[in-house]
C-alpha cells in the first residue's frame, strides 16, 4: 500500500528535523554557534488523471485531476547566519564581531579556515591565536613584557611597550566577509571553510565595505533561542506520531484485506 512508504518518509523527515533541533539545543551556548533548520521539499507526483486532459470530442477538458504523492524529503539544513547576543567577559583577547564577517585562521596544513568564535588566546611565542592553537590571519605577535593591550573596532591592535607610556599598534585584525555564508562548510571546532556555493573570500577591515566592527571583552554567543528550538521540537514530535499513525491505520486496512482472503 502506498500510505505506508509515504508515511515512511514523513516520519524519517521527521526524525532528521529532530536531530538538527537537538544540535542546535546542544550548542545554546557555543561561542559563535549559528543554528540551523530543515528544509522539505514534497517528492515526485504519480499523475493518474492529468489536469486539463479532453475528455469527449466538444472539447470538454478535466477542471481537477487526481496526483498521488510520494512522500517529503530533505532538500537542505541551511544555517541562518543572523547576529547572536553579545555578552561582556571583560576578557582582553575576547573579541566579538558587531555585523558581517568572520576570522580568518591559518591551519595547520597552511589553508585557511573562518570563524565567528573570539574567545582569542596567546600562545607561547606570543601569538594571537584560537583555542586550537591556530593562528589568526594575518599573524599578529605580542611584545614580551607589554601591557595595555586594546583592539578598537577597526581591528588595530595596540599595546603599550616596557618602559614607554604611549599605545604601539603592532597588529591589524581583518575580517573575510562571503556572499553566501550559509554556503560555507561546517568542519566542527566553531570553523567554516569556503565552498563554490559561498563564493570567494573577500578580506578587508573591519567597519570598512560592509563589514561589521570589533568589540573588545565581549563574545558573540549562538543565535539559538530556547522557546523556538522547544516549539519546533513539539511540532517534529507530532508530525512523526501522525505518520506513524497513518502507518498503523494502513496496516489494519492491509490486515482487514487479508483477512477477507
């Protein structure tokens, strides 16, 4: 019986939609997370009486037809790449972007990797660099011994050197900005890699071409929002009863069948 395998791929439509809002759940609080959402697309139709086919010599043409559906399915998780709150650390290093753009970080093998993830940290040499150890693009070094570190909203990072009571800006930090950054690809550790469907990287200044600014000792959290993500989950959980449903109906009518036999 075809209601059986169309309610099939309602409920494995709803399965997936289940998985993708217990992701986003799970990074409510993952520094730069962006959540996403599924999207269905109804399958291919079976036409068993074509609209507007003649049906007598006059001319006389059928208003309505007769389609079967086979189903839903998966057409994509796009993320949304909306703005998530910011909120203050106080942390010298913790840098959140107000606007469009992403950091550029260098990774080990000399590719480049974006994130909206701030949560900055020095390494050893003295290097600004990700909680992972990688570089942020395009290499900015500390001064041994310098205190007063400030990055403004334009990206120049500035310290003031041992014995010297004036700011030195020793750094500029850039922002790579996407045409399409939902087509960017997710390779876990808060990063993002370009893809043909994002477009190339174009690499500029903060608050200059569209690009949105710094703000130093505050981190942009994820953009998921708890009622949404619950009420999305209620309305997964009854789509998938009601196809399961219409499976448990469908095989009593296939038994009622059987059993007339």
């Amino acid at each position: 019986m075809r209601a059986l395998l169309t309610a099939a791929t309602g409920m494995m439509a709803q399965e997936l939609n289940v998985q993708v809002i217990s992701n986003n759940i799970a990074n409510m609080r993952t520094t730069g997370y962006k959540r996403q959402r599924v999207e269905f697309q109804d399958l291919i139709y079976e036409h068993v009486s074509r609209i507007g086919t003649q049906t007598s010599a006059q001319g006389n043409t059928l208003p309505v037809g007769v389609d079967l559906g086979g189903g839903v399915k998966t057409a994509g998780t796009p993320r949304l790449m909306t703005q998530g709150t910011l909120s203050q650390t106080g942390g010298s290093l913790d840098v959140a972007i107000r606007g469009e753009g992403f950091f550029k970080i260098q990774m080990p093998d000399s590719t480049y990797a974006y994130t909206r993830d701030g949560s900055l940290q020095m390494d050893a040499q003295g290097r600004i660099v990700t909680a992972q150890g990688n570089v942020v693009a395009p290499g900015i070094t500390i001064p041994q011994n310098a205190t007063g570190l400030t990055i403004n909203a334009q990206g120049q990072v500035s310290v003031t050197p041992q014995g010297s009571t004036t700011p030195t800006v020793i750094g500029q930090i850039t922002l790579t900005r996407f045409i399409n950054q939902a087509g960017l690809l997710a390779i876990g550790d808060n990063l993002f890699t370009e893809t043909p469907a994002s477009g190339s990287p174009q690499d500029g200044l903060p608050a200059t071409d569209g690009a949105g600014d710094l703000l130093q000792g505050s981190l942009e959290q994820a953009n998921v929002e708890a009622v949404t993500e619950i009420s999305d989950l209620i309305a997964a959980q009854r789509a998938y009863e009601m196809n399961s449903k219409v499976i448990s109906a469908a095989d009593q009518m296939l038994s009622a069948t059987s059993n007339l036999m």
